[in-house]
C-alpha cells in the first residue's frame, strides 16, 4: 500500500510542506517527519524509516493501520451513496446508532458530528437546552476539572483546564468553572492515597454549591483523565461524583474520545466504574480515525423532553453538513466488526496487564515518579528527582522522546499544559499489537531509560 512516492521527490514534499502546510499546535519544525504508509502498528516515513505507532496517531487507530475491509466498506458506501444529510436518515447511520446502544450496554439517541470537540459543544447544548425546556432556565454552566483536554472550539476549549492551550484565544465561551482533578501522586489537597476522604470528588458539591445548582447545567468529565497526565481517580470517585450530580439535577457528560471503544480494557471507560452516564461524548476509535466521525449519545429519557410536541420548539436547533456522513457511518460499522471479531476490547486489557508486569523495572529509575495504567494507556510522570517530586524539564521530557524515536517508537506527553508540568510521557498504542509489538514497545522503553542512566553515568 505505498503510495505514489516516484511523482514527487522528498525534497519536494518537505519544500512544499515547509510553504502550505500549517501544522497542528507546533512551532513549526523545517524536518517534519512525513509519513507515507502504515501496516499494523507500525508507520513508515518519507526516508522509508519505520516506526512503532506507540500513540496509534493521536490515541485513535485502535485497529491498527492498513485494514483493507474498512477501505473496502468505505468504497462500497462511496458508490451507493456518499452523502446523505440527517435531517432525513439513511442506512449506515440507523445500523451505527443501534450498534452504538450494543457497544454502550445502555438506552442512548444518538446525534452525529465530525470530532471529539463537535461532540461535546453537542453535549453542552443539550444539556442548556434541557433544563431550559424543563423549568429550569438559569440551568447553564458546566463544571470541568484543571488539567483536563474537552477539544479546540470556543465552548470545548471553556471546559479544557490547561492555561496554555487557551490563554490567547480568551474571551472563550462563558459558563465553565474547574475543580481541582483526582492526582494521588501529587494530591491537589495534601491527601495520602487510600487514606483520603476523596475531596477530589467532593469539590463537585463545593463547586455546585458555590456556582449555586440552579446555575449549573453539567459536570463534564474524562473517566480518566488521558491527555491531561493520565489522571487515574481512587476507586469510588465517579460513582461519587454522579451521586452529586443527581442531587443537584446537573447532568454528568462523560468524555470517551478517548477512553471509548476498548481503550481501557472494557467497551467504555466508564463501564470500569460502574457509572451510568446521561450523555456520552465519543470519537477517535469509533472509527479507529479511519474518516472523521463523533457522537453525543443521550440517554434515551432525557430524549424524551426534546421530542415532546406538547411543547413548542423542544427539537434541538443543531445541524453540520457532515455529522455521520454515511462513508464514515460505514466505516465506524467496518471498524466495530474488526473490534468485536478480533476481540480488541480484552487485548487492550491483556496489553495492559503486559506493561504493568514488564514494565516494572522503570518504577526504580531516578527519573520515574509514577506510573499510570487505564486498559492499554499508560503515563509515566517523569521527576528531576524522586525525593523533590520536582517535575521534570522539557529537555528531559524531549530526550526519552527522542530516544524511543531512535529505537523506533514514537511515543507522546501530556499537552502543552502549564510550563514545567508537560511531564507524563504517554503510550497508547494500536489495540491490535501483536505480542511482537507488545515486547518491543516494553523492551524499548526499557532500553529508552538505561540509555539515559548510562548517559549520566
Ligand atoms: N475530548 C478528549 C478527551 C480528547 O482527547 C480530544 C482530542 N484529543 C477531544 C475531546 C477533541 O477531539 P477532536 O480533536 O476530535 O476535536
């Protein structure tokens, strides 16, 4: 599946990308790795290097690169019908929406986007425009956490608790408040793991109080808290947390862009924590990013108020041109039979348990302060030193990077977040590694690090 590299040279490629193409949150780099061709978890660039897609893209291939049958599906839909709007209906969504009901193990409607970010503006106005048409008007702010990603557009990047990522494009939508997140390792309240009274989860009820709850519409959350420093929360936080939410009539939105669709050893994140969301927000691996698709899934009786024709004007007043385009319906269907067939969602758990055995070495490296687990993700929160906890330096940071780089495996960090706290390396690869991919993703973060220890002698 090489693509037709002989009709432009690569110095072509990089002269023409260097005047084009604008990158995404990056100063720009004058060598940008350009990739031409992936095959499993591995991706090989212009200079025919390979790679172990140790992030799966953007925490998004869960099938691996190159499945021939989701190309297939998505030529097969192409010539049957390439677009359809969703005003009316068409095929591959009605089958994709139930399917998704399967997948969430629950009662859901279904509303299509584009992206992870599209999915939760959806989420926040549905939730607004419940309470609205349900007595409670002044029902409009949501509640986030510090240090978590919700996307790019005005209204997601409200409910993202990261100053970097925001602090030039404020004014940002207004009605986002953030709570301090579950971090045992540097407990935001001076707590000790497992002998906390969980403020983490209490500080929704000082927040809802404080907003006032006739203020606020929804809680938005991560089950774990991914792109932030792969957040773990004690056992009970969710659990808790929806508790509050259903004192208050606020509507708890849970985030799966990327802890949905295996990622986290079960078919949902949530459904690790025996939470019952009101509406889910998903994404990435619904389509494993083989086309662009989302969803905001909503509880089927919180539906029910917008279909209400005793009521004037309960539909909800939301469209795009390309939510659920049948192509990426299609695809995402393609996606979910190879998730199912190959039984993807038990191998996330089984490469998890891989990294938490043999990975263990790293636990007594200098510069490891913690390691974190969710299914097949894994965060590594890096320290100047073990003692001072003290966060390490990007250029540390950029040398593990650059090591696995060399040994073949593209790994990421937590975002741009606030300086000097960009320090949690971060793995989530392909749900489909084979044990080969396995073990070499383990013996070369290993290698990764004793390269570092010699290096410092
Ligand atoms: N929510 C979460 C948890 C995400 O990680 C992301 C993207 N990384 C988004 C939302 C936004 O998704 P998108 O980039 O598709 O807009």
């Amino acid at each position: 599946n090489e693509p037709a590299m002989d009709a432009i040279s690569k110095e072509d490629l990089l002269d023409k990308d260097r005047k084009y193409v604008w990158h995404h949150i990056t100063p720009h780099n004058d060598n940008p790795m350009v990739v031409v061709s992936g095959e499993g978890s591995w991706i090989k660039d212009v200079d025919g290097n390979r790679y172990l897609d140790g992030m799966s893209g953007l925490w998004c291939v869960n099938v691996g690169h190159g499945r021939e049958e989701i190309a297939e599906a998505a030529a097969k839909q192409m010539k049957t019908i390439a677009y359809s709007t969703l005003i009316q209906s068409h095929v591959p969504a009605i089958k994709l929406a139930e399917k998704l009901n399967e997948w969430l193990e629950g009662e859901y409607r279904v509303f299509f986007s584009n992206s992870g970010s599209d999915a939760n503006e959806v989420a926040f106005k549905i939730a607004r425009q419940y309470h609205h048409q349900n007595g409670k008007p002044s029902k409009h702010k949501f509640i986030s956490r510090h240090r978590a990603y919700h996307g790019s557009s005005l209204g997601s990047l409200g409910a993202t608790g990261q100053a970097q990522r925001k602090l030039k494009y404020e004014p940002l939508a207004a009605g986002f408040t953030h709570v301090p997140p579950p971090y045992c390792y540097r407990c935001p309240f001076g707590q000790q793991e497992g002998a906390c009274r969980m403020q983490c989860a209490e500080a929704f009820e000082d927040a809802i109080t404080w907003e006032g709850a006739d203020s606020v519409a929804g809680v938005i959350m991560e089950p774990v808290i991914t792109g932030g420093g792969m957040l773990v929360p004690p056992d009970g936080y969710m659990k808790r947390v929806q508790e509050i939410c259903n004192k208050h009539d606020v509507l708890l939105i849970v985030d799966e862009v990327i802890c949905g669709f295996g990622r986290s050893g079960r078919k949902f994140g949530h459904h690790n924590f025996g939470a019952k969301p009101d509406i889910v927000t998903m994404a990435k691996g619904m389509t494993s990013a083989y086309s662009p698709l989302s969803a905001t899934a909503v509880s089927a009786w919180l539906y029910d108020s917008f279909k209400d024709t005793s009521k004037a004007d309960s539909h909800l007043r939301h469209v795009n041109t390309f939510g659920g385009n049948p192509v990426s319906c299609a695809v995402a269907l393609a996606n979910l039979a190879i998730l199912e067939r190959e039984e993807l969602v038990s191998r996330s758990a089984w490469i998890g348990e891989q990294f938490r055995e043999r990975l263990q070495p790293l636990a007594a490296h200098p510069h490891v302060g913690d390691i974190r687990h969710f299914g097949s993700a894994l965060g590594i929160e890096l320290v100047e030193d073990k003692q001072s906890k003290r966060p390490a330096e990007a250029s540390l940071v950029a040398s593990y990077i650059a090591s696995c780089k060399r040994l073949g495996l593209i790994i990421g960090k937590n975002g741009d977040t606030v300086p000097g706290f960009a320090n949690v390396l971060t793995i989530s690869p392909p749900l489909s590694s084979t044990d080969e991919d396995v073990a070499f993703i383990v013996d070369t973060l290993l290698e990764a690090f004793s390269i570092r220890a010699e290096d410092e002698g």
